[in-house]
C-alpha cells in the first residue's frame, strides 16, 4: 500500500528502476490464492500484475512469477472465458496496462503473444456468457455437490 498516490503502472516503473540499480531479481508476492510466499500466474492479480511487468519490456520471471508462451496462452483464455473481476478494478487497471502496452511495443520481447491485449474490448470483460454460466451460483453449487459425491465414492482411495 506505499505509494497510494500512484496508479499501479507507475508502483511497477518504480520496481522496475529499483530492480536495475540494484542489479538483481525481486520477488514480488501478489497473490492471494496460493501460500507460502509463491504466486499462483493463474488468477486475476497475478495476470495483473505479470502484464504490468510486460508491458513494460521486462521479463516477469526476473519478478517472482513463473511465465512462458504456454502461460501467456492461458491468460488469455483465462481473462475471456474464466476470470471475472469487479469492474472498477477492469475500469482502474485495464486501461493503463494497455496504453502502456501501446506506448512500449519496441521494447517488449515477443510483442506478438502481447498483442491481443492492445485491442481487447476490456469493457466486456464480465460479459461473455460462458464466464456467466460457469461463475453462476447453481454452476458452483453443482461443483460443491460433485466434490461431495467424489469425496466419499470408492474413486478416492484408488491407485
């Protein structure tokens, strides 16, 4: 929470500087999902933060996140037809991630697999009805329900 009165593209300039003085990788922790000081590079936050890192021509390995092609991949099926966040947070993020996307493309390794983002309709982003049905009450409740079933079926205790 320092430097509340900076968006987070510049909190991340400002590590990005940091790290370059100082010469060596920083391990930011991000995540809320996974424990023990790791980043999970699967949920809204970690993404997040990961193209803010991009965005600005650096390597999010170099920042405690494990990232490839397969992982870029997977965000971008993840934010279309998985993750939903609250708006505000879509409408305070999105936008500076993609201008700094625009801003920075010389310096940005592997552009093409960033690519899509520079045009992705970030105001749709809850919209799609896939995320609708599997983020829906009776979907999650389906899912508690078959957890139940599975944890005490004979299908637990096989090899």
């Amino acid at each position: 929470h320092d430097g509340y009165e900076w968006d987070r593209q510049k909190k991340i300039q400002y590590i990005i500087k940091r790290r370059k003085r100082m010469e060596k990788d920083v391990h930011l922790r991000v995540c809320w999902k996974v424990s023990g000081g790791i980043n999970c590079c699967r949920c809204e936050k970690c993404y997040r933060t990961i193209l803010e890192i991009a965005s600005e021509g650096e390597d999010p390995n170099c920042y405690g996140f494990d990232w490839d092609v397969k992982g870029m991949r997977q965000c971008k099926r993840d934010m279309k037809y998985r993750i939903m966040d609250a708006q505000f947070n879509i409408d305070q993020f999105y936008p500076e991630i993609q201008k700094s996307f625009r801003l920075n493309k010389e310096k940005i390794k592997n552009y093409a697999q960033y690519a899509w983002i520079e045009n992705y309709d970030f105001s749709k982003f809850n919209n799609s009805i896939i995320k609708r049905v599997c983020n829906s009450y009776c979907f999650a409740k389906m899912g508690r329900i078959l957890k139940k079933i599975f944890r005490g079926s004979q299908w637990k205790n096989q090899d």
